[in-house]
C-alpha cells in the first residue's frame, strides 16, 4: 500500500519541474498501469505515456487514430497506480486551439503531470517517418498559448515538440522552438535530431530553454548515453516504446516454445513469480484493510 499522500508531495505538475530542474531525468514510456508501478518501485522519477505505444497496444498504428478519451483513460490509470509524475503525449491536440483546451483541462483533471504537442498536420506520423507535413507555426503557436491557458495548475507541463528537422530543415525547427516558447511552452522538444551535433547544437542554441530528448529505437536519431545528453543540457530523456518492444519480443518468444512443446515450464524462470506479482499489486495490503473493515 502506499502511504505517502500525493498531494503533500505538491501537483503532479509540481513534481515533474522539481525532478527535472533539480537535474536532468531519464523518463520511460510505460504502457499500462502495472509497469508504472514497477518503474516507481525501481527508482525513475518520472514516467511517460507514448502515443505510439498506446496505439500499438489498441492495434492500431500511430497515425492519429487514437482518441482522446483514451489517451485520457490511460493516463488516468497509470497516474492513480504510481506516485510518479506522468508526462503525456497528446499528439496534435486532437483539433484546433479550443480542442487543446479541452485535452489539458482532461489530461490534468486525469492526474497527468504535463503534455506534448507536436507541430504537425493530421494524419500524423511516427516523428522517425517519413511522409510528415508540418502545421503553419503560428497555428502550434497559438495551440502553445490555448494549453497554457487553459491549464488550472500553474506548473502542469507544457512541452512543445516540433518535428521541423525532418521536414525542414535544423534552423527551422530552431526558430519554431524559439516562437513555441514565446508563446508559452515550459519545454521544448526537437523531434528526430539525426546526430549527436546536432543535439548539441540544438541545446547550446536554445539554452537556458529546458529541453527533452527522445531515445527511440530504430529511429532517425543516434543512441547517445544518458549522461552526455545530460551534460549538452537535456533535462528529460524519453525512452518511450522500450518497456512494450521488450514486452512484445518476450510474449511472443512464450508463445512461439507454448505452442511448439504444449508446456510453458522452461519459461518460468523468465515470469514473475506469484509472490513478486502480488508484492507488485501490494495484495497483502488489500487483505489486511478488507479483514480491518470486518472486525
């Protein structure tokens, strides 16, 4: 059971700035309630809901498709299973400036600690793919200013994310970043950087703007190690499809020795066991509390 009180811990916006201003945090994608609590328990100090992840769990590829009732209904999960800070992503806004407004209000109302917008047009795309359009920057500018208007918590996270690279060039997305914060972006996010001067560029060109960078695999962006993007002035790293591509290989390695043997016994060592689920569930706790409401 959890005994700390979220609310004496400050927002959950709150918590998000003082990680990363305290110093620059390593933020996992996480994809379903569970794995935010296993994060939590590990030691991470933020946690990530992945638009791609979450549409990959539904079937479905990361073209939009996925609404914002159930961004919200998955953000509302993971954030009521973990004290954590929970950053969003909320794609596009899901419309236009009056659309944003509404995702903030229901993203914080949901107990999320901050979202992302990105730049582009609808049907989206994966931000290592190609095929990308980008939206005018004065339209993701005045989406910038609806969400920051918008949110009743003054410290619930807004980060800008501008997919400009891949489209347009560095120095476009440079200038799209510097207009992303006049209009009130807490963060920015350059999205598919494809070196690690490029990075370092973008970081010194921006400084003292808090930045984030993403850690995808099989994308368009080079791996760099934690502590250098760190020490270029990163302030969150996302790593956010890593937990469910692993998942995804270890469920379908079980399933493949299942259906060839009729036994799952040689993968036992590879599960936890039921005493680790339960620790995981806190199910003792449950147990005590229903034998204390009877006496």
């Amino acid at each position: 059971m959890r005994t700390a009180n979220a609310a004496t811990l400050g927002s959950p916006g709150q918590r998000l700035r003082a990680a990363y201003q305290a110093s620059a945090i390593a933020v996992p994608g996480v994809f379903n309630a569970l794995v935010g609590r296993m994060t939590e328990r590990l030691g991470f100090q933020a946690v990530y809901l992945s638009g791609a992840a979450l549409s990959a769990s539904l079937g479905l590829p990361d073209v939009g498709l996925t609404t914002l009732p159930e961004f919200v209904e998955a953000a509302r999960s993971i954030a009521a299973a973990t004290r954590l800070p929970l950053l969003c992503d909320a794609d596009t806004g899901f419309g236009e400036a009056l659309n944003v407004e509404r995702a903030v209000r229901l993203f914080e109302g949901a107990g999320a600690a901050g979202i992302h917008l990105e730049d582009q047009q609808m049907p989206k795309r994966c931000g290592h793919l190609s095929g990308k359009e980008l939206v005018d920057a004065e339209e993701m500018a005045a989406k910038v200013r609806a969400a920051a208007s918008a949110r009743c918590d003054g410290h619930f996270v807004i980060v800008a994310r501008t997919d400009a690279r891949s489209v347009a060039g560095l120095e476009e997305a440079l200038r799209r970043a510097r207009l992303y914060v006049a209009a009130g972006a807490d963060v920015i996010f350059p999205e598919a950087l494809e070196s690690r001067e490029e990075f370092s560029a973008f970081a010194r060109a921006m400084a003292p703007v808090p930045l984030l960078a993403n850690m995808t695999e099989f994308g368009r962006s080079p791996s760099l190690d934690f502590g250098e993007l760190a020490d270029m002035g990163y302030r969150m790293v996302l790593y956010p499809v890593t937990t469910l591509r692993v998942a995804l290989r270890a469920v379908q390695a079980v399933l493949v020795d299942l259906l060839a043997k009729g036994h799952q016994r040689d993968q036992l060592d590879r599960m936890l066991t039921r005493s680790e689920l339960y620790d995981l569930l806190d199910y003792s706790d449950y147990e005590e509390r229903d034998r204390a409401y009877f006496g």
